[in-house]
C-alpha cells in the first residue's frame, strides 16, 4: 500500500466518527435545551419520567404542607430522617417516604373498619379509593396519592433509575404533607 492510498483510507476510516463528533459539539448547547422539556426518554428498557412527574405533581398538588410549629415532633423527625437518607440512597428515601404514607393510610382505614391496622387493609388495592369515599382525602389529594404510589413503583422496579436528590426530596415533601393531611383526619 502506497503513501496515497494509506491516507485515502485512513481519513475515509475517520469521516463518519469526526463528523458526528463536531456535530454533537454544535449541537450541545441547543439539545441541553431541549432535554428538561422531554415527557418521556427512553433508553432500552428504562424509562425517565421519574423526574418531570415529580415536579408536575408538585405543581398540581393542593395539600398544604404543615408548617413547622404545627407539625407534631414524630412528623418532623420523620421528615427529617427522610431528608438525611436522600444523601445515601434516592431510591431508600423514595420507598421510605411512601411507606410513611401507606402506613397512615392503613391506620385511618382500619379506624373505619373498626380493626387494627393489618397486611389485609395496607394491601387493599383501591385503599385511596376507600380514603376518598370516607371524606379523608379529596379528590385532587386522591391524584396525588395514586401518583406518588405510581412514583413509588417506578424507583422500586427500574433498575438503572438515576434519580437526583432534588426529585427525592420533592417527593419526600409531597409524602410527607399528605402524610400529615391523612393523620390529621
């Protein structure tokens, strides 16, 4: 092989890559852009919502977070604790958080069923449902209950979920308030 031919193919062998290369250069800053207005980015078989749903939920939610003088003392350090575990594992904070919700849950719906809280009544599929037809919760905070149990699911079940400390912490504050609205009833 002559000088000529080595350097046809070795540009010919670097072309694509270079191109793709420059381009993904020129183009950082306008894709950057358009990536927090995505709904839904897949990869494989995960999927990112995770992160966009929070903040909608946070939007939309109608339960007013207690302030800190009304809170009881219980309810203040398990929000604190859960704030302290979001610096170890997001997904943890996300499951414990969810936990404190089902457990209030369970309680207040036990209180109607007259029986002590128990596995039948935490695994009651429809159990915001039934908090919804006893007056606990309206029908906005019934939204926020199905969809922090959806968020629950999706950090429990994907496996390569990426979830950032802001997104914990968002869920942990709706978690929390909601916790605090259902005890309340």
């Amino acid at each position: 092989m002559d000088a000529l031919t080595f350097i046809s193919k070795a540009i010919e062998s670097v072309a694509w890559p270079a191109a793709v290369v420059l381009l993904a250069l020129m183009l950082k800053k306008p894709i950057a852009d358009v990536i927090p207005l995505l709904r839904k980015l897949k990869y494989k078989e995960l999927e990112l919502e995770f992160s966009r749903e929070v903040a909608e939920l946070k939007a939309d939610a109608t339960i007013t977070t207690p302030t800190k003088e009304n809170q009881t003392t219980t309810e203040t350090a398990s929000e604190n604790r859960l704030l302290q575990l979001v610096n170890f594992s997001t997904r943890a904070a996300v499951m414990e958080a969810w936990l404190e919700v089902e457990s209030a849950a369970t309680a207040v719906a036990s209180l109607f069923w007259d029986a002590p809280p128990n596995e039948a009544v935490r695994n009651y599929p429809k159990l915001g449902e039934y908090l919804f037809q006893c007056k606990v919760i309206n029908q906005k905070q019934l939204e926020t209950f199905n969809k922090l149990k959806q968020l629950r699911n999706k950090a429990a079940h994907a496996e390569d979920l990426n979830l950032s400390e802001n997104d914990a912490r968002a869920y942990i504050e709706l978690a929390s308030a909601l916790t605090a609205h259902i005890r309340a009833a």
